[in-house]
DNA sequence: CTGATACATTGACAGATATCAATATGACGA
DNA sequence: TCGTCATATTGATATCTGTCAATGTATCAG
C-alpha cells in the first residue's frame, strides 16, 4: 500500500533520519523537511493545525468560523497540512474529518533535536 | 536587559506556552510561531541550519560553498534564522561566527507536543 | 593612508503563495 | 429526480520571498 520510497521522513509510521544536531541534512532531504515545516509556517494554516490537534477529530465546517477565511482557503490549507502527512482526512457523508498524524508530528520533533 | 515581551515564547530563555496538542493558538501566538518554522521552512536556509547546529561555530565564509549560494544570499538567510532567534551571530575581526540558539530549538520542539 | 577582505544593505526581478469569486463534484433528503 | 448542503477545484490577483548584481561598511595588513 505504502509505495517504496526513500525519503527522510518516509511514511508517518518509518521514523526519521539523525536529527540536525548531528549531521548537516542533504539538499534532498531538507527539500523535504522543509516543505512539511512550510506547511506550519503560516499563521491561519498553524491555527487550522492546532485547532485539530486540540481534539480528536474535526470536520472542515467548523474551521471557517475560527479561522474566518473563505470556504476554498480553508480547503486549501487542509490540503497542504494532509499533502505534509499532518493531517488526515476521513470523509463521512458529506461531512469532512481531520485529524493529526500523531507520528508525523513526532517526526519533526525528532529532527529538531528530539530526545 | 531582556525587554518585557508577552510573546509566547518570549526570550531564548523562557519556557513557551502549551504544545498545539493542548489548546488551539491565538493568532498573535499563531503568527509569532509561524514566523519561527517559516524561517525553517526553506530549504537552504534549514541546510544552513542544520550546518550550524551539527557544529559549535560556523563562519559565515565556509557557508557560501556548500550552499551554492551568493554572499548576499547567505547573509539574508543568516539574518532570518537570526531575526527568529535560531541561531546567534559573534563578529570577530572580520569574520562573523554563527552557532545555534538551543533554548529555541527546545521551544519549538516543545510546541509540537514535546514531552 | 591604501588596498584587500568579509560581511551587510539596496534594488530589481522571477517565482511562489494566500486569498476569494465562480464553478464543479458528490451526498443526502424530499 | 430535484434541490440543498458540504467540500473540492479553477482562475485571477495582490503580496511575499529567494536570488543576484551593485554598492556600502568595517576590519586588517602593509
């Protein structure tokens, strides 16, 4: 299911390379490393991000209100956070589900110098 | 001699608020934190990071080769991880010596849910 | 003082991106 | 089937940003 891939992060359940502490990150993989920080990197995209974090599951209904954007920014940025793997999406009738991908979050502590 | 500041994470020194898994950010700490990772979120920029941080001091002048980068570029980047208290410069003679700022690291490990 | 070196600043420009209006897709209820 | 609701996609636009050439500033050697 998970294609064959050799990135620094992988897939949220791989963990992650040698945190910066210890080795400078290659051109590769701080192309990608830094994309899943430019996903947090904005400040009504980080806000959509901690609002799910916050809870277990939240639909994509209740975003616009908190982050008073328009109904096409929010689904923008929800799929910036889910192409980064923080975020997954899970649809129930009409009704879109977003909850945090606890092991990417853990990745990119980890990175940072993470116990 | 730290300015009084209500910043979430204030000065390198202070401890920051509640990690995103605790309560959603306000949008001053939301943009204050953006504003970090997105000093993070570029990838030359985090491989110059990442330079520093694997080493105790790096000089301005042994960057630009591994970074392919022009002067003027390099002393940009230098001065954003430095505006977002990443990373610390030292002037001596003519060289400027850079080194992480490691209380930053942990705040912002800390917000994405750090024990 | 003079020239050279290391870094910072300025100005310009191309590419990225956050935003919204309009429209499309898909699911549910009547 | 029809209309409504929730979300996704498209297109346009204003703003942000990474980059370099040119220039400014500070330091050291002679």
């Amino acid at each position: 299911m998970t294609p064959p891939s050799t990135s620094v992060l992988g897939s949220p359940e791989s963990l992650c390379c040698a945190p910066l502490t210890d080795a400078a990150f290659s051109e590769r993989d701080a192309e990608e490393i830094a994309g899943i920080l430019g996903a947090l990197s904005d400040p009504v995209r980080l806000r959509l991000f901690s609002i799910v974090a916050s809870q277990d599951e939240v639909c994509s209904c209740h975003l616009e209100g908190p982050l008073a954007r328009s109904q096409p920014t929010i689904s923008h940025h929800t799929k910036v956070l889910a192409d980064a793997g923080l975020i997954h999406g899970e649809k129930r009738g009409r009704w879109m589900w977003w909850s945090v991908v606890p092991e990417r979050v853990a990745q990119v502590r980890q990175l940072l110098g993470g116990t």
